[in-house]
C-alpha cells in the first residue's frame, strides 16, 4: 500500500506540472453566509426555538414541560444522564420508569432519551452533540424520543460561529431536527434511523 | 435511425418511471431555488467562492494530499493509499480479516459503488449493509441507485412494497410511513450487530484532519455509535483547506442537494472515540482512493473534481429527467456523471463517450452548481476528445459527414447539390435521404429548401453597384 502511495503521489505531481500557475486559496468573509434577515433579529433562545420549529422541532424552557409533554404523548421509560438526572426528577413524579444506565441490549426500551447538548446554533436550530458532553450516543439516537438539554449560554448567534468554536472532541455531531428521508416518493417521513422527535429543553 | 444509447434508453423507460423521475427532480430543483435565494443576498457570489476553494484544492493536491495524511496520522487514523478500486476493495478486506469481522454496515459512499465493494466482500463471506433507505432498497432489488441524494428516484411506493413483501419485510404494505418503520426495525438490529462501519466523507479538512458526514436519516451516525471500527473510503478530491471552509460549503450542500438549509446529521469525526464515550470506533482507518482521479486531474477537464455530489444539476437537467438516472450507465449520472464517468473509464473512455454528447448545453447545470463547475465547456472538450478518439458510441447518431466534406471541397458539386436540395420541399417525411433528418423531420417541420438564392442576389449585387438587392418572390433574401 505504500507502493499506492508513491503511485498516487507521482501521478498527481505529473498531473499538476504542466500547470503554469495554480489557482490561489481565495479568502472569503463568513459574513457571506449568514442569514442577515434572521441574525441577530431577537435573543439566541428566543431566535433559536423559532427556527427549531421550522425544521420539526420541538423547543421546552422547564423541566416540567418535559415532564407534562412526555405524560400527555405516553413516553413512560426511557433513559436520563445521571449527572442531569437529579436536576430533573422531582418533576418526573409516578408513571415513569427512567433509567440512568443504558443498555444496548435493549434499545427498543427506550422511548426517550435525555442528554446534554454541548450548544447550539440558533440560525439553523441545530443541537450540537459531541463526545464529552453526550454520555452515550446511542441514549441520543434510538429512542423515539430525543431530549437535549441546552444551557442558554452555550447558543452561538449562526453557524458561522460554531464552525470557528469547534474544539478538539473527537467526534461533534450537529442534529437539525429529528431523523428524516424523503426517498419514497418524495413524502417526507421523520424517525428514521434516528429519534422522530427531537427536543431542546433549556436549564439554566 | 441508430439512436445515441441514452435514447434508446429513454425510449423504453416505463412511463410511471419517467413520471417519478421527471417529479422527483423538479420538486428538489424548486426548493433549491427557493431556499437560497430567500436565504442569501447574493448565492452567486457564494457558488463562485466555494468553485474557488475547490479548484485550489485541486490544484495543489500534491501538496494537501501529503498534509491531511499527517494531520489524520497525528489525530490516530490509520491512513491507507490505494490507486485502484481493487486496491482498495482489498484494503477494506485486509481491515475485517485482521478483526476477524464478517459484519459491516455501510452509509454514505459513492466511492465503495464506484469499486463495487458490497459484490467483492459478499464473495469473501462479508455481509454487507446498505444502511440508508433508497441504498437498502436498491440492495434487496439488487438494483443500482439512479440519483446522487435520492437512490431510488425512480422507484414508487408500490415498487418498493412488493420488494418488501418478496423480501420478508411484512405484507404488502404501501404507507410510505410503514415501510419506513419496517426498515427501521429491521436495519437497527443490523447496526448493533456489526463490528465494523463504512463510510465515505463528504470533506476532509486538512487544517483539523476532520472527516465530515451528512445524513438525513441518521444511519451515519447509528454506524459510528454501534460499531468498533470505522472504515472511510474517501476521494482523494474531498479535501478543504480550512474549518472555516466548511461555513460555507455545508450551507450550500444542504441547500443544493435538498434544499434544506443544513442537512439534519453533520458529523465532524477527527479519530476514534473519546476515551469517556462507550459508544462508536475505537479504531478508524481512512483509505485516500484514486481510482481513475489522477487521470481526470491530468486533462483539461479536472474542474469537475471541484463536486460536491449534491446533485442538483441532475435535477435541473432535461436531459437527466426525462432519461433517468441508469440511462448514464455509471455510478455518476446526470450532467455530472456525463463529465466524469466516462474521465473515470480511463483508456477505455471511448466505451462512455456518448455521455458527453446527452446534453442540450442549455447550461442549467452550471447555473445550479454550488461549486460552480463550467459542465458545458467540460461536455464539449470531451465531445471532441471522443471524435478524436474515434468512439463509435459518440458518433452514434449523427449523420455521415463524409458527403459533406466532398461537397465543401467541390464548388460545382456544392452549386449542383444547391439546386438539386430543392426536391427535398416535394419529398415526404419518410423519403428524405439522411436517417437524423428524418428523425428530425417526424418531430418537427423543415423550412423550405432555397438553396442559391443567395448566391444568386449576391452576383446580382456585384453587377450592378449601388443598386438595391433583388428580392425574389417578394421575401427577403436568406443565405443560402
């Protein structure tokens, strides 16, 4: 395979030496690429949970909404992060079954899943999941229902600012709205593979 | 006549596919429209940007290509090179032995259909799993996808449910919704089960070595939570220079490809997982594939390494939506694939090289191209490259040139075959002498035949200076 390499490499220089001159890397202003009419028109949250809704979201500012939303659709069992546990249970009360250990072997069980998001971009209404924030990727992606849990301070503006925020976690996985295809005859269909409802609940 | 292949494929193309193809394309062209330019003052001035960051990638690979393997190398990815598709179908191989793996789901590649990879791993006893819905159906019907983004554009809902029903996916059952759920259910227990992932990339950035993968579905992100491996067949054409590039790319991807203003999944992987996370890979390989690239990057058509694969001048194309995708006998179709299909054949170009000839050049395509590729120049360079060649596919319905030739280079034969053309106007359709005009002809209405009458004003000019023009019959003169 290093042979491959040498093979490549050599292929491409003698490709590119007929080239008198090469094209140059263009600098360009993000500024570009923002939606201007939407940014910054309101207060990250405020701006955010309008345009989670626009892809099929759904935005709760208290744990009690949670609670009251998740009783009313019948989503009894599911997973929580034990470290964000705590902050919630007095508001969960009788009925729920929730778990703070997931086990793979039962991902059917699981009809929502409560994690930290590590941001969010408000321009889009995208959820910023990523390795250390997220205690298990799957709790965030087999059940049905999916909760991300968003601290107001963590809302950048527009995506433009969270493409420059992107640290060193080895795997960021931004979730605009719930898992969706339109393969079959263009319908679309949400819950896919992934959660069919995607919720931002903001603590704090 | 003998028609170009692609209408002889389009000729037989079932009418409900025709109707689901033509649908399909032109819906998703609209709301690209309709997305960008609500979104943004000046698309165009974004589309022209990202063509720029591109070609500079391509123009010096030579030196990104030695760079992202050290970025990936120092972030823990085990890099691998392969020039050939067979090279890389082993190298996969190589990776599920050494695991002792006989499970691999797979999402999101266009490479590992371009190397044939399920077909070569299914005969070494590796199953294989198209994770993606349109890709998962195209599997079980042992079909190939059609489209870039929408793999079975051209299937309806009753194809796909007698597929599912054959395959032991539940009763005949049409709900778009149902048949959702049924996939759901039964690639989930998939996912779980395999050791190792494979995937494309969408971009590699050299800067951060970070590997990005959109999906709508999720199933990316499902094969890089379950599993322990993680294979990337990549192209080694996927490079951006800097995060920052990635601002401007993913917004014009989502918006390309499906209008939407950001695709649901980004993912941006840079290695194995955290030691912390008990989901996903602790172990990634990332296979830099050429694969014929070298080759187009060699020609006078290497801006077509700038795609994105987004498939939005499919959509926009006539030709493409009326033919359907398989029309194009490659993995890439539509306006793109008629470029770099038949570059990626190599010596056996000419075999493809009708491809370059499916095309009005109404130049729709670059119009819609979020890196703004020049496709109709690439289309004619590669028209004549294939006359050069001389492909028998290319010349393909157009008509003998050599009468022509013979009567360019003959002024008396020219000024009799002037004269003698005339009897074309008494002719009916059926008679005419040459098969493409009579095509023609059946569709459409010739005009009258005047052959010399400009000939004959011009003499009449030169004898008498000053004199206005004779007109004949009370028309205006025409060149003849």
């Amino acid at each position: 395979m290093s042979n491959d390499r040498e093979t490549i490499l050599t292929r491409v220089r003698d490709a590119l030496a007929p080239l008198k001159e090469r094209a140059p890397l263009p600098d360009w202003d993000t500024e570009l690429a923002i939606m201007r009419r939407l940014v910054p028109a309101h207060e990250p949250w405020v701006l955010f949970c309008e345009r989670l809704v626009a892809v099929n979201g759904l935005p709760l500012d208290s744990a009690a909404a949670l609670a009251a939303w998740l009783r009313e659709h019948q989503h009894l069992h599911g997973y929580c992060d034990p470290a964000l546990w705590p902050r919630l249970a007095a508001h969960f009360g009788e009925g729920f079954t929730v778990e703070t250990e997931y086990d793979r072997a039962r991902v059917d069980d699981y009809q929502f899943g409560i994690t930290a998001a590590a941001g969010a971009v408000a321009e889009t209404g995208t959820l910023i999941l990523d390795d250390r924030a997220t205690t298990r990727r799957l709790a965030a992606l087999t059940p049905w229902v999916h909760i991300a849990v968003l601290s107001r301070a963590a809302i950048f503006a527009d995506l433009q600012q969270a493409v420059a925020a992107m640290g060193d976690d080895p795997n960021i996985i931004w979730c605009t709205g719930p898992s969706k295809t339109a393969d079959v005859e263009g319908i679309l269909i949400e819950g896919v593979h992934g959660p069919g409802i995607q919720i931002a609940l903001l603590l704090g | 006549m003998k028609f170009q292949q692609i209408d002889q494929f389009a000729a037989h193309l079932r009418p409900s596919t025709r109707a689901a193809v033509y649908d399909g394309s032109k819906k998703g062209h609209e709301k690209r429209t309709q997305v960008l330019f609500d979104h943004y003052p000046d698309p165009d001035r974004l589309r022209q940007l990202a063509g720029e960051i591109k070609q500079h990638v391509i123009e010096n690979l030579d030196t990104y290509l030695p760079a992202i393997e050290a970025k990936l190398k120092a972030n823990g990815v085990i890099v691998h090179w392969a020039a050939t598709a067979e090279a890389a179908n082993e190298a996969v191989l190589a990776i599920m032995r050494a695991r002792n793996a006989t499970r691999m789901v797979k999402a999101k590649t266009m490479v590992s259909e371009e190397t044939e990879l399920a077909h070569f791993l299914e005969k070494n006893g590796v199953e294989c799993m198209e994770t993606d819905l349109g890709e998962f159906i195209v599997q079980i019907d042992h079909d190939h996808p059609s489209h870039i983004v929408k793999p079975i554009i051209h299937k309806n809902r009753r194809d796909i449910a007698t597929s599912f029903e054959k395959n032991g996916l539940g009763a005949y059952n049409d709900d778009p919704q149902t048949i959702t759920r049924r996939a759901r259910d039964f690639l989930r227990k998939k996912y779980l089960v395999a050791d190792v992932a494979l995937t494309g990339a969408n971009f590699l950035v050299a800067e951060s070595g970070r590997l990005v993968l959109v999906t709508n579905e999720g199933n990316s992100r499902f094969c890089l939570a379950a599993t322990r491996c993680h294979i990337a067949m990549v192209g080694i054409e996927k490079i951006l220079p800097r995060d920052r590039d990635l601002g401007l790319l993913l917004n014009l991807l989502g918006r390309s490809g499906t209008g939407q203003q950001l695709t649901v999944y980004t993912e941006f992987i840079t290695g194995p997982r955290a030691p912390a996370q008990p989901d996903g890979p602790d172990e990634m390989h990332v296979i830099l594939v050429d694969n014929g690239r070298t080759d187009v990057l060699a020609s006078d058509c290497r801006d077509i390494l700038r795609c994105i694969r987004c498939g939005a001048c499919l959509n926009v194309c006539p030709v493409y939506r009326q033919a359907s995708g398989h029309a194009y006998r490659s993995v890439y179709p539509g306006p793109v694939g008629a470029v770099l299909s038949p570059l990626l054949m190599g010596k056996d170009f000419p075999e493809k090289a009708d491809l370059p000839k499916a095309s009005s050049l109404c130049g729709a395509c670059n119009e819609v191209c979020p890196v703004d590729i020049p496709i109709p120049d690439l289309l004619l360079r590669l028209r004549e490259k294939g006359k050069r060649e001389h492909s028998a596919a290319a010349a393909a319905g157009t008509p003998p040139m050599g009468a022509w030739s013979l009567l360019a280079s003959q002024p008396t034969a020219w000024k009799a075959a002037l004269l003698g053309g005339r009897i074309i106007n008494y002719l009916p359709t059926k008679m005419l002498p040459i098969p493409a005009l009579r095509a023609w002809e059946g569709k459409r209405s010739l005009p009258a035949w005047r052959g010399g009458e400009f000939r004959h004003w011009l003499k009449g000019r030169a004898r008498s200076p000053g004199a206005p023009p004779p007109t004949s019959g009370g028309q205006s003169p025409r060149p003849s």
